[in-house]
C-alpha cells in the first residue's frame, strides 16, 4: 500500500514555498534508498524547482546490467496557482503521484526489495504557477513551456515512459479514478498495452479504463493545434514508448480547481506504477509489441514528423 506514502506528499506539497529543498529535507527523516537531484529554472513567468529520483535496479544499466529502464514523470503545470487560488490544484496530481510513487519506491529499497533495473522518476514543483483559458475549463500554465518540461523530464536512458497527468477538465472520459492511453511510439498511436490493462485491472479491482487520444495529442504544443492537455507531450522528445496515466473524474474539473485531489485515486495510480515499474525491468510487461511496430514502418513510414512542429511557416 502507498495511502500514508501518499498523505504525506499531499501535506508536504501543500505548502507556498513548495520545492525540491522541502522534498530534500522530508527524505532526511525518512525510510529512503536512492538518489535525489533538484534544480530551479527560472523565467519571466515565475520559478520551479526539477526533480529527479534515480533507483539502481539489481540488474540495471547503472550497475552494468541489461534489465531495461523504466522511466515515471509527473506532467503538470503547477501544484498551486498562488496568489489566485490557496493550497493545492487539482493538477498537482501528476508530481504527487510521481512523487508519492518514489517515496513508496525509496522504502522499497531501503528494506531490500530492490527491481531488477532501474527506475527514474521526475516531475517540477512550482506553487504559485499561472492560469490560462481552456474549454471547457481553465488550465494550469507553467513557468516554463514544454521542451524545458521535455529537456528536464526525458531523459536518454528511459526505456519506456509513463506520463502521469491530471486529465479532468474535459468532456472525453467520465469515470473518476485514473485511465491509460494508447501506447505513443515515434508518432504511431498503438494498441493498449495488454499487460498495462491487466496490472490496471489488478490494482483497482474494476473493469480497466482507457483515455482517448487524438493525432493532434502526440504533437508539440505550440503547432496551434488543439490538445487534450499535455499528458503526451513527452512522447514528442523520445523515440522511447510513452503511455499516459489519466487522473480523471466524472464531471469536467478545472485544473486551477483547489480541494479537487483524491487520495485515494492517487493511491491506486501509484500502485500501478510501480506494479508496472517492476514487470518492466523484469521484462514480463511489455508497453508495445516491437515486431508490430517494424512492420506498421515498413507498410507506411516514418512518422517522426509528427514530433516536430510541422512544416515551416504553419501556424
């Protein structure tokens, strides 16, 4: 169980000075294996604070070994959109999960239960991010804009990306708890991973739930195209397989929206993160089938066009 892991990263979230020295010091007290790097970006827009969790695997890269690496980011705009609102937005929930999953994964080691490979976790902290207009409800802006997010966040060594982002302020998928998308590989939009909806199904003891996406999700902001939010932005920055993990509810939820996390949502999402983080480096959960992959390329091409921003002078 990850519910105390959980709480305590809400509590310690909540906060107007927020950051990666709050996430330093709390680990100081705590039951805590691995490795944990911060760095402030700041720009004319405000500051936020990158954060990186590093776990040696058994067999992993880091140790010379050839179990894969499976990478978790938390995708959000801010956890706060202070002065405007007080206390925590309902988009915060992507670094919460990331970083509740990392506490939960650093105890693991701590006590011996170490994964075959290695695992790295990040996501941004910034409490007083600013709001823009989205229908059908506001969002959460950043500081920083997404290739900063990307340039942070996706790392070279990552084998396969979850991306987990709060997605409730639309109209496209009513069940409260956490869906999945369609693996994103190179600008291909494949099949559900089979084994990701059966750890879901595992976790949550419910039928599993998927996210719908579109061609215009798995291109780059900026391109003046509409995206359902930025849970699949890091799929443009990696010829690695990326996967969303949805925070979701029943009704259209702004992410500027305070009182909106459920722990006991987020909970579930970090379970099955880490169930996934463990068949992936134990190669017995695969995110896409490579050999389907190759021949899609060999029947229609390349579609690494789509990580672009397009052909030059389109707005």
């Amino acid at each position: 169980m990850a519910l105390r892991h959980v709480t305590d990263v809400l509590d310690l979230l909540d906060h107007p000075k927020a950051g990666g020295p709050y996430i330093k010091e709390a680990l100081a007290h705590r039951e805590f294996k691995g490795e944990l790097l911060t760095r402030e970006v700041s720009t004319e827009k405000g500051k936020t604070d990158f954060v990186c969790f590093r776990f040696p695997g058994r067999r992993g890269k880091t140790r010379g070994g050839d179990a894969p690496t499976f990478g978790l980011i938390g995708r959000l705009g801010g956890i706060g959109a202070r002065p405007e609102r007080i206390g925590l937005v309902s988009d915060g929930d992507g670094a919460i999960t990331a970083v509740s999953a990392a506490f939960k994964l650093g105890q693991m080691a701590a006590r011996g239960d170490v994964l075959e490979g290695d695992v790295i976790v990040t996501t941004h902290i910034c409490p007083c991010a600013p709001v823009r207009p989205h229908h059908p409800v506001p969002f959460m802006d950043s500081p920083v804009d997404l290739a900063t997010m990307n340039e942070h966040e996706v790392l070279p060594e990552m084998d396969c990306i979850l991306s987990v982002d709060t997605s409730r302020g639309n109209r496209i998928i009513n069940q409260r708890g956490f869906a999945i998308s369609p693996t994103v590989k190179e600008g291909y939009i494949l099949k559900v991973s089979d084994d990701l909806l059966d750890a879901m199904e595992i976790v949550t003891g419910r039928p599993a739930q998927v996210l719908p996406i579109t061609m215009q999700d798995i291109t780059p902001y900026g391109n003046g195209v509409f995206h359902l939010n930025s849970i699949l932005q890091p799929s443009c920055a990696t010829p690695s397989p990326v996967v969303g993990v949805a925070l979701t509810a029943e009704v259209p939820v702004p992410g500027c929206a305070s009182g909106a996390s459920h722990p006991v949502d987020i909970e579930m999402a970090v379970r099955f993160v880490i169930e996934a983080a463990k068949g992936f480096t134990s190669k017995s959960l695969h995110v896409y089938d490579p050999e389907e992959f190759s021949r899609m390329v060999e029947l229609y091409g390349e579609m690494t066009h789509l990580q672009t921003l397009g052909r030059k002078g389109t707005s």
